[in-house]
C-alpha cells in the first residue's frame, strides 16, 4: 500500500569529498530528485558550529531522515556525532515531551571500504554492518523513529574499477524516487540486511 508524498532530508558527512569516487556521486544524483533536500554537513559547518534550530526545523519538515557517510573506524565521521550530540536533545528528540521524530522514518546510506565477507563474525572485521550500526538503531529506537536497514556499498574503495557504479547509482535512484513517492514497502524492507539488492521487492506499485 501506498503512503502520502513523503519530504526526505539526506545528511551528507565526508570529510574528504576531494577523494570521493562514490559518496559524491550518490549525494549529487540526490540534489536530482524532487522531494529530497540535501545537507552537507561538513559544507556547512566547517568549524562545527552547528546551528541547532536550524537543524531542528529541518527535521520536523521531513518524513523521512538519511544519514549518508563513508564508514570511519565502524563509525560515522565525527561530524555527524557532533551533529547527534548536540540536535537530538532532550525534551526533543526523546524525553518528557520529547516526540519531534516520532513515526519518521530512518537509514543510513553507508559505503565500507572492505569487501562483504569482511563484515561477518568470521571475517576481518569480526562484526557484521548490522552490529556495527546498532547505536544508530538504539537512537532511531529511542526517538520513535521507524529504522530500516542501510543502503550500503561494500568494496568502495575499488567500486569505480569493478563497475559497480551504474547499478548502485541507479538503485539509488530508484529509492530516492519510492521513498518520495510513498511506494516503500516498509514492513518488507525492515525484514532485510540492506535495502539494495532488494528494490524490486519493496517498492510497490
């Protein structure tokens, strides 16, 4: 079943955009599409001072919240814990009074440098992408926020090489689109490991 037209607000944190051969092409498609705001974090708020009000207003105006980043020591860059240390208060965010994101919908758009099998309990990084976001899923939790699990590229670092780009970036696309349109199966998509991959099963017709 369809939902209303949904705003979708994208908060782009790369510290190193000059190096970005995927990031950047993913947050640019974004800036495309109808009904997506882009925000990039470290464009501006170079010093980190970051203005809480505005940040605020800009998520009661969207339905949907993206955290897009490259995955920096199984973690987001630094600006974007600033950025939820210092925007998801108390008495907002979560808290007596707190119900501002409650029923919003949450994901992180994650690119990770190492191949998939690295993310297992047997690989390099001994954890899978799920445990490693699972602050990010208590902070969706805790605020009322309906998480959904990542858009996520393994193997990054080498994508533009292995022509993983087109299909990624269509993808993309595709959700991009859905999400505005209100055509994302949300109970289906929540079921799964990552969103991609997956599109033709959760978004509806």
């Amino acid at each position: 079943m369809s939902e209303p037209q949904q705003a979708v607000l994208l908060l782009l944190a790369h510290p190193s955009q000059h190096r970005s051969e995927v990031n950047l092409p993913l947050f640019e498609l974004a800036k495309t599409i109808p009904g997506v705001t882009t925000v990039d974090l470290y464009g501006e708020y170079p010093e980190f001072d970051i203005d809480i009000e505005r940040e605020q207003q800009r998520l009661l105006a969207h339905d949907v919240v993206i955290f897009q980043f490259p995955l920096y020591w199984y973690s987001t860059p630094a600006i974007l814990k600033e950025w939820q240390d210092l925007v998801l208060e108390y008495g907002f965010a979560y808290g007596t009074d707190g119900n501002a994101l409650k029923g919003k919908r949450f994901f992180c758009a994650i690119t990770a440098g190492g191949k998939e099998e690295a993310y297992q309990a047997e690989g390099y990084n001994h954890f899978t992408l799920k445990q490693l976001l699972a602050p990010l899923e208590q902070t969706a939790s805790l605020t009322g926020m309906r998480y959904l699990p990542p858009f996520a590229l393994f193997g990054a670092r080498t994508a533009v090489e292995d022509g993983l780009m087109a299909q990624h970036l269509e993808e993309w696309r595709e959700l991009l689109t859905a999400l505005v349109a209100g055509k994302l199966n949300r109970r289906l998509a929540a079921k799964l490991e990552r969103l991609n991959g997956h599109l033709d099963q959760i978004i509806t017709g």
